[in-house]
C-alpha cells in the first residue's frame, strides 16, 4: 500500500510537472513571448514607415496575448488533469463502497454523499 501511495501521489506529481514543463517550454519555444516582448517596438518586416510600425506593434501585441492564454489553457488543463488523477483512487473507493452498501454508503463514509453522483 505504502508503494502504492509513493508512486501515485509522489512519483507522479514530478512526472506531471515534468510533463509541464516540456510543454510550456514548447509552447515558449513555438509563441517566443519574451523574443517578442524585446523587439515590440521594432517595425515588422523592417518596414520602417508609420503603418509597418503600427502594424508590428499591434502583430506583436496579439501574438503576446494569443500566447499569455495558451499558457494559462494548458495550465488549467494540465491543473485539472492531475487533480482528477488525485482524486481517481478516491472515487472508485467510494464507488467500490456504494456497491457494495448500496444507497446508504453516507452512513458509512459521511463525505461520500459529496463525491458520489445522485441519478
């Protein structure tokens, strides 16, 4: 059991951050937020007329805020992912126990009738 809880709740949190990470090193890599924030001033293209300006600095400013939301979606898919790989032992513990209890498992575990669906 106690390996079993080492890997589940240790193990695989650093192999879910690890996971993580390599993705939004990726996703930096593909959107290069901190390259674009360096030249968000620099005309796009080298046009260096008032609309290539215009227009880099705008190209640049989206391209940013495309980027700022694609890191915070993976963050929350990533987040909401391993808080169900968490909690997944839980649930088909209190799922076991309804079986085999029946509609009356909150007499048994009081914080089942939380987790556990009402059909």
């Amino acid at each position: 059991m106690l390996t079993f809880i080492r890997y589940w709740y240790l193990e695989s949190a650093m192999r879910f951050y690890t996971a993580y990470l390599h993705a939004v090193q990726t996703l930096e890599a593909q959107v290069a937020i901190q390259e674009t924030l360096k030249h968000l001033t620099e005309p796009l293209f080298q046009d260096y007329t008032y609309q290539g300006r215009a227009i880099g600095i705008v190209f640049r400013l989206v391209r940013i805020c495309l980027g700022i939301v694609g890191i915070i979606a993976l963050t929350l898919g990533y987040l909401f992912f391993y808080l169900l790989w968490l909690f997944f032992p839980l649930i088909c513990l209190v799922s076991l126990l309804g079986a085999f209890f029946g509609p009356n498992i909150t007499a048994v575990v009081p914080a089942a009738s939380v987790l556990t669906p009402s059909f």
